[in-house]
C-alpha cells in the first residue's frame, strides 16, 4: 500500500485543521463555497481518522486497512490459561474441591499477567515498527530509493496493525472490567 492511498491519523488531523480554518474564513468572509468546502474536508479528515483506527480481530491476530499482523504467543496460551483456570474454578466449586478451586484461580490469574506481556509486546513492537518504518521511509524518500521505500511502508503498516490489535484488546478488557 503506498503512503499515498495509507489511512493516516496524522494526515486526518491536519486535513480536520485545513477544514476548520477553511469553513471559518468562508463564514468570516461570506464565502458559502468556502464554507462549504472546509465543512466537506472536516468531514473527510474525520473519515480518515475512523478509517486509520479501524481493525478487526481475528483469532491469532489483527487486521486492518494497513494490513495483518500475528499476535504474540503469550496472548492467546494467556487467553487458554485463563479459560482453563476458570474451568477449573468453577468445577472445584461445584464438586467442592478447594484445592481445585484454587488451582483454577492462579491458573487464570497467571493467565492474566501472560496475555497482558503479550499485549505489551506487541503494543511496543508496532510502536516501534511504526516509527523505524516511518523513519526508514523519510530517508529512503529523500534518497530516491523507492524499493526501500516500499519496504519502510509495509514495516509501518505492519507496526500499525500490530499496535491497533493490542489496543483493541485492552480496551476490550478495560470495558468488560467496567461493566463488572
């Protein structure tokens, strides 16, 4: 995907800005065009951002308009850890079993701690793909080496769908702990 076509946060951001002020000085100055434009490219931009944040997880990863990214190991045996714990727990309960019921207790909460490494991991390693790739692309830009260009870009969009899956995740967790 070429950086031109890439859904940016950044990009949303200044196009949100170019709109504003656009709108505002086509109702400063009486411009109904000009209004109308900024109002159109506030929209857009807004778009841009939705777009730029959107990702879908599936089993063993994320995907998004950036790409596909595999999840870390440690967030799926976390995930597994913490449903068999809970299995567990609920059994020894249920046959009266304490020593069961607590097994299936540290067993989840292990599972906990390992899911959240893995979120952790691959939170800093898109981060870091994200910014080596955009770092990376600025300087093969400027060098005219758009093979490597290329390959800066899918680094980024790699670290960007990574980044988003992790994000995704805890914020699903951080809703469901609300809810509770």
């Amino acid at each position: 995907m070429s950086a031109n076509n890439n859904n940016s946060t950044l990009k949303s951001y200044v196009d949100s800005a170019t709109g504003a002020v656009q709108n505002a000085a086509g109702g400063l100055f009486g411009s109904t065009g000009d209004e109308a434009q900024g109002k159109v490219k506030q929209q857009k931009a807004e778009a841009e951002h939705d777009a730029s944040h959107a990702a879908v997880k599936v089993p063993g990863g994320t995907v998004s308009s950036s790409g596909v990214a595999r999840d870390d190991p440690d967030r799926s045996a976390g995930s597994w850890n913490q449903t068999a714990g809970s299995a567990k727990e609920f059994l020894g309960g249920v046959v009266g079993n304490e020593s069961l019921k607590q097994a299936g207790r540290e067993q989840n909460r292990s599972g906990q701690e390992q899911e959240a490494r893995g979120q952790i991991n691959d939170f800093t390693s898109g981060v870091g793909d994200r910014v080596s790739g955009a770092v990376g692309g600025a300087v093969a830009g400027l060098t005219g080496d758009r093979s490597k260009q290329d390959q800066y870009q899918a680094q980024h969009d790699a670290g960007k769908t990574q980044q988003r899956g992790a994000e995704l995740d805890i914020q699903k967790q951080a809703e469901a702990r609300d809810r509770s």
